[in-house]
C-alpha cells in the first residue's frame, strides 16, 4: 500500500502537496465517489464488493484529506479518470503522480510577482482541464491581441499589440501589454507537434508581428522545413477594429470558427458588460480590438466547440468566469472586467506562464508521440531567440512601452527561470525544479 500513498518526484514546488498523494486516490473508487458540476457535490454510493479493504480505507482517507487541506479539487483528479484504467494500479500511480505534476505546474504559473492580484481569480484545477480539452482536440483556433497603446506597431509581447502614441503614459502606468504572444506561439507550436490543425486569429494591427514571428527557424525547427518553401508554419488571420466591422467580417469569423474545436486565448482583449474592450484604467480600445468575442459567446457553444481562457488581469477573454471576482479584487474591475465566460480558464502571473503551463501540463498528459514529447514547451533557446525576432519586429513590453527582451516589465531572465521552472516541472529535462522564491528580482533589465 506504500504506493498508494507516497508519489516522489524529485524537489519542485509543493513537494509536502505533491508527496501527499491519498487526496488522489479517490480514483481508485471512481464508482463510488462520483463529484457533479454544481455549486456542492452529489455523491452517489454504489457496492464495494469488488474494492479490496485496504483500497477502500484509502478512498476513505483520501476524501477526508481533499476536504480539509482543499489542495486541488476534484475535478482535477476527474480529468484523468476518463482515459486510464481504474482498476490498474500501476495506471493507479501514473495517475496520482500526473495529478500532482499538474497541480505543481498550475502553482507555478499563478505565481503574482506583478502584484496584480491574480491569486483571487484562480480556478484551481483551471490549467488540468484546460490542458485536457488542448490534448483531445484535434483542430485548435487561438486567439491574441492586446494593444500597447504606445507604439507602432501596436503589439505586446505578452499577448500581442501596441497602441496610440497618446495613451503612452497610461501603458508606462498600467502594464497592459505585451503578454501573450510568447505562449501564443507556444501553443501553435506544441499543437503542430501533436498532429493537430492549428492557427492564429489577431487584430489588424498586430499582424505584421505574429507573421514576422512565424520566420524564426531557430524556433520552429524542422516544423518550418516541413511547409512548402514561403508557406509559413501557421496562418495568421486578421479582423478589423470594432468600429469597421461589418457583415462581410461576421460572414468571415464565423466560417473561420467551424474548422476548429477547441479554441484558446491567450492575452486576448475581452469586451466589458458595457461592450467595449477597456485597458487596465479604464480606457477604450474600441478603435484597435476586433470583436473577436462572438466565437465564445456564439459559435463555439452553437458548434459544441470548447474554449480556454488566459489572462493576467481580469480584462482578458474568458475572465467572465470569474466575473464577480474581477469586480471585487482588481483595481477598476467594475468597469474593466471581461463578461464572456469560457470552459476552462488559467489564471497566471503572466498570460505567457499560462500558455506555457497548458504546453507543459499536456505534456504530461502524454499529449505527444513518445519520441518528440521532450520536444513540446519550447526551450530557453528557442524562446530567446524568438524574444529577439519579436524585438526587431517592433512588440513591445506594455509596462516599458519599448521593444526588448522584457515582459510586463520583468527581466527576460525572470522568464526563462519560469521556463526551466516548467520543464523540469513537467520531467521535460533532467535539471532538478526548484521553487522561484524571489532571489531573481523582477526587474526590468534585458
């Protein structure tokens, strides 16, 4: 029964959590402990004639341990339940330890070294699911763009986009820029690898840059040299600001949803319950953001679609999940919040952490042939060199409001230590995980 108990996976984040395995052993009885969505569980008990004793105390221990410490929720061990075998108890262990991986790794990303407060809008068991629905699905549409109101182009690093001239001084003041392409790419990348269909949909303004990310092959690697000369890696598809929409953009969106199911965004500008896309204080950004919203609010549910929301702030696409959460704890959040839900949503200190940590928890899932697995979440070098293309494309840091190897006004080094974080984390590489506790300072140096 040692097994049953104690899962080591080397030091990373959380160990005690992730050493204490028993709240993971729910299932072993997954017939007699079965959670339902809702606001309380409904559990429903059937015989245990075929569960040996020892595994019934288990459980029993297990569901008492999940209830106090509350460490992740159940929903996060269900996720695994629906493709291994329950009475296996090596796929048991796998399982248990997939769990916990996963529970270390959704830790990892939330990590709020911007202060922004985005412990208060964690879903715990959000980047489980989310990963879940990347790994399962066969065709997957992201979604990005958030204007940096400062420069031209227009386009943030973590996410994507720049901005007005005019509004420089509130960028320099707000950080609302430049996450989310990094972990945009490394989606597209990750789902490349996996076989999976995949493309990009941004603002007008932020095209030029994802197409001139998409030309690093130190990058991109053999996937670049598999496409037909001057065919790039990914599409890239671009849409009008709200103020130029009209029905012939409609027409286009809606048949660019029907080819994919799933859909994940990334730093994407998600409209308030007043309809317009605001920034962190409260300006409009009406004249730069496509009304990409519609695929969440409409065709995705009307397709039987899924979507996954990213976001660091509360403004972000998918942030309606945690809509009244926004409101209470983010400066301005009555005004700036997202309404439009999503089904899975990740909470992270920086949109891109977030991106990385659906990469790296698909990984291990087990969402990559065995040979290229390792392969899946990028590497320190691969993502430096593509911070330098970014940078020489003319994104920007939205805190610094200037090109470089800076994210949210964090150090690149702060990055790449999230990176490593996260590979080793995930068993992607051999260097021992250690917990980023502070002694990197977040500056803002390159």
């Amino acid at each position: 029964m040692e097994r049953f108990f104690t899962v080591r996976h080397g030091s990373y984040p959380h160990r005690r959590a992730v050493q204490s395995v028993p709240m993971f052993m729910l299932v072993v009885c997954l017939y007699t402990f079965i959670p339902q969505p809702g606001p309380s569980w409904v559990r429903r008990v059937q015989p245990l004639v075929y569960t040996p004793l020892p595994n019934r105390l288990a459980v029993l221990l297990a569901l008492l341990h999940c209830r106090l410490e509350e460490r992740v929720q159940l929903t996060t061990v269900c996720v695994f339940m629906q493709t291994h075998c329950l009475y296996d108890s090596a796929a048991l262990c796998t399982m248990a330890a997939a769990s916990s991986l996963i529970a270390a790794l959704e830790a990892a990303v939330a990590q709020d070294l911007g202060k922004r407060g985005v412990s208060h809008l964690l879903k715990q068991g959000g980047l489980a699911q989310a990963a879940q629905y990347f790994k399962d699905a066969p065709s997957v549409l992201i979604l990005t763009g958030f204007p940096c109101v400062q420069s031209e182009p227009p386009t943030e690093n973590d996410g994507a986009s720049l901005l007005p001239a005019e509004m420089s001084q509130e960028c320099l003041s707000s950080g609302e820029m430049l996450a989310g392409i990094s972990g945009s790419l490394a989606l597209a990348r990750a789902a490349l690898i996996m076989g999976k269909t995949v493309a990009i949909v941004t603002d007008d303004c932020n095209g030029d840059v994802l197409k001139g990310c998409l030309t690093c092959d130190e990058y991109w690697g053999e996937l670049a040299s598999q496409q037909p000369a001057g065919v790039a890696p990914v599409d890239v598809h671009t849409f009008p600001p709200k103020s130029a929409w009209d029905e012939t953009q409609e027409n286009k969106l809606q048949n660019l949803s029907a080819r994919f199911t799933h859909f994940v965004s990334v730093e994407r500008a998600g409209a308030a319950a007043n309809g317009s896309y605001l920034t962190m204080r409260g300006r409009s950004m009406n004249d730069l953001i496509a009304p990409l919203d519609t695929i969440y609010t409409t065709y995705a549910p009307a397709q039987g679609a899924t979507t996954t929301g990213v976001g660091d702030g509360g403004n972000e696409l998918g942030m309606g999940a945690v809509f009244e959460a926004v409101k209470t704890h983010i400066p301005l959040g009555d005004q700036i919040a997202c309404a439009t839900s999503c089904d899975a949503l990740v909470a992270a200190g920086v949109s891109n952490w977030g991106a990385w940590g659906i990469v790296a928890a698909a990984h291990v899932l087990g969402g990559a042939p065995a040979a290229q697995q390792c392969a899946l979440l990028p590497s320190e070098v691969a993502e430096t060199a593509m911070a330098d293309v970014m940078a020489a494309t003319g994104c920007c840091d939205g805190i610094l409001g200037k090109p470089g190897r800076t994210v949210d006004g964090m150090g690149w080094h702060v990055h790449t230590h999230k990176l490593n974080q996260l590979h080793s984390i995930a068993g992607a590489q051999d260097a021992d995980a250690a917990a980023f506790d502070g002694s990197v300072s977040p500056d803002a140096s390159p």
